[in-house]
C-alpha cells in the first residue's frame, strides 16, 4: 500500500482518562511513509467511548494550520459509524467510530491528502473487519 516492505513495528499502550490507547507504529524504510494506527477503547467493561467521541471529534473544532488559513476536519461517509478526516502536511488522519472504539490512521508520504484518504480508509475498512 505504501509502496515499500515493512522494516518494523513498534507496539505501545497508554492510559487517558479513562481510555486504553494502544499505538501500533508500522516503520517503513522511508521514515516519512510510515503508518500509525490507534485504538481508543475504554477502561471498564460497560463504558463508551461514545462520550469521548462526542467531546473531540462529533462536532469537529476549527484548527489553526497558519494565521491567514484554518482548516475544519472532513466528515467522511461509508466508513465506521462516524469518521472524519484531518490533512497535515506530511500525514493525514481518518478518525473513525466503531461501536465502542476509535481508531485513528495515520499515512505519511508524499501522496497528495486524496490519496492518504483512500489508503486510510482501506486500512480502516480493514481494520474494522477484524473488530
């Protein structure tokens, strides 16, 4: 997908409040290719990390990428039960609601945002197949 063989991956878990995030950092031999996924659940059997979506990502908040510009993340359909799209320079990010976790995908390189899109979300598509 990213047009290069997998060198490593580097696994890690934090708490956030009341959350789990676990971190899976796909290295590729161009540092700047690589991809990160995210999973959000909670702590305790019985909680949501509805809340919490609601909170950072249902009503996406204005970001500043310079003073003249602000960027508003992109609500993206057909993917989980929500999800919505963040571009940055080098990366992007697919955030996306799935009964009772949020992955978040990451996808650096020098393909333009349309097709860091894509490649989140076939990742996404993936990924929740498994879930």
């Amino acid at each position: 997908m990213q047009s290069e063989a997998l060198q490593t991956t580097l696994p890690s878990e934090r708490e956030y409040g009341e959350y789990f995030i676990a971190q899976c950092y796909y290295q590729l031999p161009t540092i700047t290719n690589s991809v990160v996924v995210n999973v959000t659940t909670p702590k305790e059997r019985g909680k949501s990390v509805k809340e919490f979506w609601r909170s950072t990502h249902a009503e996406p908040r204005r970001r500043k990428k310079s003073e003249e510009k602000e960027s508003r993340p992109e609500k993206i359909d057909g993917v989980g039960e929500d999800a919505y799209w963040e571009a940055s320079g080098i990366a992007g990010a697919l955030y996306v609601l799935k009964q009772d976790v949020i992955l978040r995908i990451s996808v650096g390189g020098a393909s333009d945002s349309r097709t860091k899109l894509e490649r989140s979300k076939t990742l996404a598509q993936k990924a929740l197949a498994r879930l």
